[in-house]
C-alpha cells in the first residue's frame, strides 16, 4: 500500500517510529514533515498554536496537498493533524485516516482550534481512550476506533550497560516524563520517607529547585538510545499516567517492559488489561502503596528481576510493538472500506 504519512517526524519522535514501522511492515511510505511548513519564528508559531491563526498555516496546507497529488497515496495517514484546514482535508478525494495520541477535549485547551473545525472531514479517527469515542462522534467524525498504544522494537529492548554507562545510569528508583503536580508530589513522598528518585524530562528543574531537591534532576528530556540505557539502568522505572491526559495507558506503558525493566505503575484497568499484577508488572492506587511496594520490592531483588522479565516476555508474545499494533489498524481502515462499499 502506498501511504502518505503526515506529522511531526523528528528524531526520537513517536511518529517517526510509526512512519518506519509501516515502511518495516512493507508499505512504501510518502514522509511529509509538517515542521518543515510551519513559521520558523517561535513567537508565529505560539499564535498559531494558541490562536488557529489560519493563515500562518496557509503554506503548510498548500505544499499537503501538492505532494499528495505528486505520490497518489492509496492512504493518508495523518498524526496529530493540528492544523490542516477543513476545505482541504474535504477536497481530498483518497482516504484519510487521523492518529491522535493527545487529548482535543481534555485539560489543554489551546492548539486544537482548527483540528476539531476538520474532525468531519477525515474517514477514521483513532483516538487511544474510550471517552474520545463520543467526543469525537459530537463533533461530526465518521467512523471513531480506539487503540492501544505500543513500543518500537529497533529502540526499545534490554542492553547490558557498560561499566561508563553503569556509573552514569545505574539508579534503584527512577522516573522519566514531564513535570506534572501530581507526578512531583508522589515522588517527593517517597524522598521524604527515605526513597531516592530520580528523574528525567522537562519542567522538573524549576520546581525541584524551589523544594531543594534539585539533585534528584538528572536529565531534562531524553531521547533515541539513551533513552534506552536510561530505561535500563533503572532497578524499578516507575510510571505516572498523566491525569490531564485522562490516560489509562501511554507509550511508557509499553516501553518500560519492553527494556527489560520492572514497571511499577499506576493501576488502570488497561494496565491490569496488559500485564499481570505481581507478575509481569505491579501496580500502585495510593502513595503509602507505592511506597510499600518500593520498599517491599528493593528488598527482593530476585523478584524485580523475575518480574522485570515476564514483563518483557508478555511485550514479546503479546504483539504490543508498532508493527503488530499498526497492522491492525491498516486491517480496520480495510474493513471500513468494504463496510462502506456495501452501504
């Protein structure tokens, strides 16, 4: 299938692992990279992302469609479309698919002017929580699919760190994400009661800053292989869904095993759905269980283990890499497509 994939493709990037993984399955795949079309000042580029200032993305839409006329995709697959204007999303005559990872009707509010004006035009939503379904449907889409999120299998999968490395990344206890209030205040819990975490990703240094804990920060955000040794040095990587999002899983959810590392999560029904509690990963509902279980768990070292290692067999088995989640999806579009040529 000739698909023309649209995004923000940069290194690191959930979309650029998306992109080669459809290229990994044996499609041929049209790259077309929506910050090449975007304002390069940043001042433009926050009023377009605040505003839906349409004619800051007049360019972007233009050369959308001129490349899309040049390749005669048979699917165009678009990730997180911000700004791609409805007329023209209309007068597209191939399919079109949209792959949001983020939330349009959650706690942020701005950068979603112009998508949730071009919701109708696209053929398929696929949207990775339940409450999206009639979000979507309120705002005229077609056709709303759930998914589940998934891992890159060129990126994420065990290594054994170096002596260097090991003195660089080896921790018992880490985080890797954004800041977010409810994230900071689980971790300093467990500082204050005598738990070292460390942590990787933006925002973190401002507000560890201020509480004097600064030497917890160890990173801002990480990508590609450190990304990975990060991941691995790690006895237990624990995991914040990000209650803003309304997530009940994300891309960590699967990465983490994937590593080879043991996961100690926030429990969600599609995180029970995933892997098994205490078995395969182990999740926590409040701080005083999180904290019991980090002592429990770094007490027994052959459970982490254990655990860490069932987690990335079920990873495995189970066909949560980007290639197996993606072929699905292409299997959904193809049955869309005969549901409608029988309607």
């Amino acid at each position: 299938m000739k698909i023309f994939f649209a995004g923000n493709i940069e290194f690191g990037s959930h979309s650029l692992g998306r992109m080669q993984a459809f290229q990994n399955i044996g499609h041929s795949v049209h790259k077309f990279d929506f910050r090449i079309f975007l304002p390069k000042n940043r001042i433009l580029n926050a009023f377009l992302y605040r505003y839906g200032l349409k004619f800051l993305a007049k360019k972007l839409n233009k050369s959308f469609v001129e490349e899309i006329n040049k390749f005669d995709p048979d699917l165009i697959w678009v990730d997180k479309g911000l700004y791609l204007f409805p007329e023209i999303l209309q007068s597209i005559s191939q399919r079109k698919v949209h792959f949001n990872p983020d939330d349009p009707f959650g706690h942020y509010k701005y950068g979603w002017h112009i998508f949730k004006k071009s919701i109708p035009f696209y053929d398929i939503h696929f949207v990775p929580r339940p409450q999206n379904i009639k979000e979507y449907l309120g705002y005229g889409a077609k056709k709303v699919i759930e998914y589940d999120r998934s891992y890159n299998r060129k990126l994420h999968y065990p290594i054994k760190l170096n002596p260097e490395e090991k003195k660089k990344y080896s921790v018992e206890v880490g985080f890797i994400g954004s800041y977010a209030e409810a994230r900071s205040n689980s971790i300093k819990y467990l500082i204050k009661n005598g738990i070292d975490v460390y942590v990787y990703g933006p925002g973190w240094k401002k507000e560890f800053q201020k509480s004097g804990l600064l030497r917890y920060v160890k990173s801002d955000a990480i990508y590609g292989d450190e990304y990975r040794k990060v991941i691995c040095g790690m006895k237990i990587a624990l995991h914040f869904l990000r209650k803003e999002n309304r997530d009940f899983q994300d891309s960590r959810s699967f990465e983490i095993p994937a590593c080879g590392t043991f996961m100690l999560a926030e429990r969600s029904y599609k995180h029970e759905e995933f892997f098994e509690d205490g078995k395969e990963a182990v999740y926590f509902n409040t701080d005083e269980e999180l904290l019991d279980k980090v002592k429990s768990y770094l007490a027994n070292p052959n459970l982490i283990v254990e655990i860490a290692k069932a987690g990335y067999v079920r990873s495995i088995n189970s066909g949560y890499d980007h290639e197996s989640r993606l072929s699905s999806l292409i299997k959904n579009i193809d049955e869309s497509v005969i549901e409608s040529n029988f309607q």
